[in-house]
C-alpha cells in the first residue's frame, strides 16, 4: 500500500473519530415529530427543538396550496421510517448553529449512523455545501453519488421535477412537439396524399409556438427553488438550448420539405387551369365556327322554282284561250294546261262530258 493511500485511510478515520466523539459528547434527545425530508422537531432539555440536518437538501412539501416538488413526501416518509417519534437521536454541530429561520443546525446520529447522508444515499436528498458549515458534506455527497450509480431516487428526475410547473408544462410540450416532428419526418416524402401534407403542415404550426414559449425559459432559473437549483445546476439551460437546437432543426427540415411539395401543387394547379384554358378555347372556337356556318347557310339564295311544263302540241301558242267549263279532277284525259301551268280537261258545262 502507498504512503499516500495509507495518509488518506488514516486521516478519514481520524475524522470518523472525530465525529463519534462529537457525537458522543452531545446530549441524547428524542424525536418529536418529522416536518419534511430534512427537517424534524426534537424534545431537548424538555423544550421543543426545530432541527434542519446540515448539509442535505430535500425536495420541498407543497405548502400555501403550491403542489409538492417530486419524491418531497416520500423524503418525509423516509426520514419518519428511519426515526420514528420517540426515537433516541444524538445532535452534531458546525459553526454557525442556526438558520435565518430560527431552526437549530445539525448532524442527526441514530445508532452511530449519519442520518443526513442516510437520506441521500436513498437517492432522496442532495448534498449541499454552505459556508461555514461543511462538517457533513463529504458524506451526504458521497451518499448521493452511490445513488446516482444505483440509479435511484433523484438521480432519475426528469427536468419536469427540476423547474417550476408552469416552466414544466413548456419543456414537456416541447418535447411532445419533437417526438412528434421525429415521426413526421420519414413522411416527408408523402407529401403528395393531402393528410400527410396537412399534418405536417399542422406540426410545423406547433414547433413554430413550442420554441417561442420555450425562449421564455431563459428566466426559469428564477423560479427555481433551491433544491431544484442545486440538483439542475446549470443542466437546466443546457437542455433547454439543446431542446430548442433540437426543435429549430426538425423545422427547417420540415419547412424545406412543404416548401418543396408546394412549389410542386402551384405547378399542378397552373397546368391544370392551362389545360382549362385550352379546353375552354377549343369549345369557343367550334361554336364560333358552328354558328358561322349557320349564317353561311342563312344566307345561301333559295333554289329556283321549277319550270313549267311545255304546251301540248297544236294547243298554239299565245297562252291558254280556252273560257269553257273545265275539270281538273275526274275520270278524265287532262290534255290541256293553263296559264298558271295546271293541267285540265275541257268539258261541256251541261253534260260534263269531255270534248277537247
């Protein structure tokens, strides 16, 4: 073993000694009540004792009609499982003994056992470090790390958990929005069929909002509490940046992809109203050609009157001169014609037998 493994083992459990002196040396109390996570009352020297455990921090209990931050109950019902009322607990000090709220800063020992970094290393809490008071940090940090490889508690937030909710509702429909361009994309190049074309049209719509809203995000970092901040850090606008990157990329290969289809439509449509156009000209022109043939008919000269058929032989020929009674129907030889070209019998007027 190396000299400087030997210097690290020997000054870690000179500071576990430390600790169990500290410890040893404080005065037992008993658990009154658990207030959240990282916060319980004690009876100490017969009064009620507010206790914060240093150097972790919990989610935070709806309170004021706020809703609670995820996994805060099941902090507190961990913390209630592990020190039940009644329970003997020994307190450990820092410098600085109380917060701004009046509550007693401490380290919480159950049978030797450090409570504070037992609630990290349930993947319930995270280890904070504030100055002066960092006795316990080194443990509650290395407690959360076991968590996080364990893939436990808040290790495995979603940023949903680590944001206020209204800044929340806005990264989860943006990422609604991008798990809904991603499985429009590869139908891009159905764009012809018209749901297909509509949808992404629809898609395109809501990316454009979606990353609108999500700009407003740059001043989330203020309406996280402190638990969120010290978990997120500065993943919070790291994601954010990627999800926007992520969100303006799907776009533009959308947009490209509509801009395409309707460049390809306003073509269809000008062919098609070309080739009606055509149509409609070429009907124009055959009633135009229709309608002059009609007034070349109109105007074509009647056909001329048949002539009249020559006078019979010996009838002369100065015109009709015959003013006896005539037939122009009947049982008779019709042998003479008339003026008007009629054919007719000659008759006695009495008898009305022919005679010429």
């Amino acid at each position: 073993m190396g000299i400087g493994k030997v210097l690290g083992w020997a000054g870690a459990l000179l500071a576990t000694v430390m600790v169990v002196q500290a410890v040893s040396a404080g005065d037992p109390v008993s658990v009154e009540k658990i207030v959240d996570g990282d916060t319980l009352d004690v009876r100490r020297e017969g009064e009620t004792t507010r206790i914060r455990l240093l150097n972790v921090n919990t989610p935070e209990i709806g309170r004021d009609g706020k809703p609670s931050e995820c996994l805060a109950e099941d902090a507190r019902d961990y913390l209630a499982a592990l020190l039940p009322v009644g329970t003997t607990v020994e307190l450990a000090f820092d410098e600085e003994r109380e917060d701004k709220y009046g509550r007693t800063l401490a380290g919480v020992f159950r049978d030797g056992s450090l409570v504070n970094a037992e609630i990290a290393r349930e993947g319930l809490g995270h280890a904070v470090n504030i100055a002066p008071n960092d006795r316990f940090y080194p443990d509650v940090l290395s407690a959360e790390q076991e968590a996080a490889a364990a893939g436990k508690g808040i290790s495995t937030l979603g940023p949903e958990c680590l944001v206020a909710p209204q800044d929340a509702e806005v990264l989860n429909n943006a990422q609604a929005a991008h798990d809904e361009a991603t499985a429009v994309i590869p139908l891009l190049s159905d764009l012809d069929d018209d749901y297909t074309f509509g949808r992404a049209g629809r898609v395109s719509a809501r990316l454009t909002a979606v990353r609108e809203a999500l700009r407003a995000l740059d001043s989330a970092s203020e309406r996280q509490s402190e638990f969120q901040k010290g978990v997120y850090g500065d993943q919070l606008q790291q994601d954010v940046e990627r999800l926007g990157g992520d969100l303006a990329k799907a776009q533009r290969q959308i947009d490209s992809a509509i801009m395409v289809e309707e460049d390809r439509r306003d073509e269809a449509r000008r062919a098609e109203l070309a080739e009606q156009e055509r149509q409609a000209e070429e009907a124009r022109a055959a009633e135009e050609r229709a309608a002059e043939e009609q007034r070349r008919e109109a105007a074509r000269p009647a056909p001329a009157a048949p002539a009249a058929p020559a006078a019979p032989a010996g009838s002369g020929g100065g015109g009709d001169t015959y003013t006896g009674c005539r037939a122009y129907g009947g049982n008779y030889a019709f042998t003479s014609v008339d003026d008007n070209g009629r054919r007719y019998a000659k008759i006695d007027c009495a008898t009305k037998v022919q005679n010429g």
